[in-house]
C-alpha cells in the first residue's frame, strides 16, 4: 500500500487541527468561570478551584479508557464518539443554568463534556505527531496547538463580553442566561463538526506504520515504558507543567485585580492607569471584565509563541527551547510573586508567550521512538493533565489563608523549573531510553 504523501497529509492535518480550537475555547473559558462563580454563587477561591478539578479529573480518568477503545476502533471513531460526548456536556449547561441553578450541577456539566474532550485529545494529539517525519513531530504538534491558542484569544473575549458584561442587582437570584448563550453555540458547533468528520476520511496510521517507519532506522525502543526515562520523566514533567498553567490560567483575572487596583490608606481604591485607560477603550462593563481582556491579550501572545515556537525549532533544538522558555517563565512568576502594585500585572501575560510550546513539546518529545507502544504512552500522557485538577483548589486555598493571590504562584514556579529541567537532561534521557532492555 502506497504511503501518502506530504501534500495528501496536508488536508487531515487540518481538519484535526480544527479540533484543537474547539478544546482550546473550552479550556479558556474556565479562566472567565472561576471568577463568574465567585460573584454569583458566592463560592471562595478554594470551591471556584474544584472547577478545574471537574474538568482535568475527567482526563485523569477517562484518558486510558479513550486509549484502550480508540486502539479497537481507530483514531477517527475515536473523535467522532469525543465530539459527541462533548456536545452533550455543552448541553447540560442548560438544565444546570435553567434549572438547578447550582454550582454542582455546572461541575457535572463540565465533567461531561471535558470527558469527550479527554476522548479527542488522547486521539488527536498522537495522530498530529506520527502524521509526518518524527523529527517534525514537536514543531508539527506545536502548529496544530496554534489553532488552540486562537480559541484562547476568542473565549476570553466572549467571556468578558457574554458574562461579565451583564449586570445584576445584588441580592436578586442568580441569572445564567448570559452564560448559556456560548455552550449552547458551542454544542451546536460540535455537532456541526461532528457531520464533518463523518463524512471525511483520515488516513489510517495505525501502529503497524509506526513500527515500520522506527525499525526503518533503527530508533524504536523496545523497552517498556516505565524502563523508558525520557518518558517516564516526560510524564511528570507534563503534569508538573500542566499544573502551573492550569493555575495561572485558574486565578490570572483574581490576579490582575489584585494587582492593578489597590486600596490606599483611607480605604478608597487606586486603580492603576493602564488598567483604566484599558477599561476605557474595551468598553468594558466593569473591572472583571478589563481583566478578561487583559487575559486576551495574554491569549494573543500564546498564539504568536504556539506559531513562532515551530518557526524556532528549524534553528534551535526543541529541548533547548523548552528549557530557555521554562527560564523566562520562571523569572515571570518570580515577579508575579513579588507583587508590585500597579505593575507586576502588566508582567503576567508575557507567561503565555513562554508557555505556549511546553505541552506540544514536552508530549512529543516524551513519545519519540515508542512505535507501537505511542498511543498507550499518549493516554498517560494526557492522565498526568490532571495536574490541572490539582493545583487550582490549593493555590485557592493559599489565597484565602493568606489573603493574597502573590503567594500562590509558588505553585507555578515549581511547574516551570520542570520542564527546564527536562529540556536541559533530555538528550541523556532519550539515550538511555533505547539502551533500555
């Protein structure tokens, strides 16, 4: 059977780019959620964290599953039981708003639809890295990424404009009309691709194809994946990284707050005038809202790092990029963490731009030269997102003890000490990783 060709993979690659967008604005309307629900259900930070656990809980548990029946029924079926999944779980927004009007009955919404999204992610993102050359296999998945990290320009946008942008009279019920607006488009979207993908067909790149293109040059190894240290570490690594931008994500609206509008000794509030001035020319409806906007821009930079970081790779070696990011963020989170009124808000959105390539990167380096083994070694790598369910409910738990969100970047620096780290030890690990027996 003839092997298609780079042109032919053009197209496929494409269209599973496509999913990537769709999870990317699922992920970074939780950013505008952790907020919405402090104000309106009058949860603490500690509750509004346990949204994120809801969503990367559902990954940790349902990744292996998703493995194990997308290795039976192939990559595409894979997506397409994914894609519906996830449209019944942007629906249950309806009966959890209309209805129940509980902060529970959104959980288990969210836990629903990110269980198809673990279903699409444990799909797609190895189908990304074995559809081409292993050597692009980092640079290709960072691109795909890049049509993520245009969702995160756009959710933070409809958030401030759908969900902070309504007013409500304090002590009058809580009203989720507004918030029901985008996951009601969003499971009609869904739906919408799902026809798509029924209709196209993928090239099948099953693990045969990989095992042939690895013993072609003699790279695959065959050791099991614990025995395989550029793996195993990559892991962690993975769910050390995923826990620090899943927090900063978490908590970079409180943040910005914090930050940018400051009580004075009379107890009157100064707001920094950036911030008002940004206020201003957003049109925004209140402080909450400026500060989603802030998270744009922050988006902004996430997908012109996601875009650059495949150009760069041409000319650097990935884990040395990784670990010349993981260097800038931590130097950003030490300034987070410093706290400097009226400024250090200014600093946090430059942490997108580094964390932009740390998934992509860190997922295909950990799954080099695994031929058969790649889509099992892919579902772990998607469980250790639940690093994700991890971090936000105890950085919210150190922002009430400590009445301040400064502190509870401490979290976050760990998570970008990892991955340089690994960036810089890699090329030792991935040798003794194919002497492995």
């Amino acid at each position: 059977m003839m092997k298609p060709t780079r042109n032919a993979l053009l197209f496929p690659f494409l269209m599973v780019a496509t999913l990537f967008f769709i999870w990317g604005f699922c992920h970074a309307m939780l950013d505008v959620l952790n907020k919405h629900f402090q104000d309106i259900l009058h949860v603490s930070k500690t509750q509004s964290g346990f949204i994120q656990t809801s969503v990367f809980g559902a990954y940790f548990l349902m990744a292996l599953p998703s493995a194990l029946l997308i290795r039976r029924i192939g990559y595409q079926r894979g997506i397409l039981l994914g894609l519906l999944v996830l449209a019944v779980g942007a629906f249950l927004f309806i009966p959890a708003g209309l209805w129940f009007k509980a902060f529970w009955a959104f959980l288990l919404a969210l836990f629903v639809l990110s269980s198809g999204l673990a279903c699409i992610e444990t799909a797609a993102n190895p189908y990304v890295t074995v559809l081409g050359p292993k050597d692009g296999a980092a640079g290709r998945l960072s691109t795909a990424q890049a049509f993520n990290s245009v969702a995160y320009i756009i959710a933070p946008t409809v958030g401030g404009a759908f969900i902070f942008g309504s007013h409500q009279e304090a002590g009058a019920e809580a009203n989720f009309h507004s918030l029901l607006i985008p996951y009601v488009v969003l499971g009609c979207v869904v739906l919408v691709v799902f026809g798509v993908f029924s209709f196209v067909k993928l090239p099948d790149i099953d693990a045969q194809d990989e095992n042939q293109k690895s013993a072609d040059d003699g790279s695959v190894h065959k050791a099991p994946l614990v025995r395989q240290p550029h793996f195993v570490w990559g892991i962690v690594t993975q769910f050390l990284y995923i826990a620090a931008q899943v927090g900063v994500n978490a908590f970079a609206v409180n943040y910005i707050l914090e930050n940018a509008m400051v009580k004075d000794a009379s107890g009157a509030t100064v707001t920094a005038p950036l911030f008002a001035w940004y206020g201003s020319i957003t049109g925004a409806a209140k402080p909450e809202a400026t500060a989603a906007y802030v998270v744009t821009i922050a988006m902004v930079l996430y997908a012109i790092g996601r875009f650059s970081g495949a150009l760069i790779t041409r000319f650097v070696k990935p884990n040395l990029l990784l670990s010349l990011y993981g260097i800038a963020n931590t130097i950003i989170i030490l300034l987070v963490m410093a706290n400097i009124k009226h400024v250090s808000w200014m600093i946090l959105p430059f942490c997108w731009l580094f964390m932009s390539i740390m998934f992509p990167f860190i997922f295909a380096m950990s799954l080099r030269n695994l031929g058969s083994q790649t889509k099992l070694a892919a579902s772990f790598q998607i469980m250790s997102i639940v690093g994700g369910a991890i971090a936000p409910p105890f950085m919210g738990w150190l922002a009430d003890a400590y009445h301040s969100m400064a502190i509870c970047f401490v979290l976050p620096l760990i998570g970008f000490i990892a991955p340089t780290i690994y960036g810089l030890i890699y090329p030792r690990l991935l040798e003794q990783s194919g002497r492995a027996a």
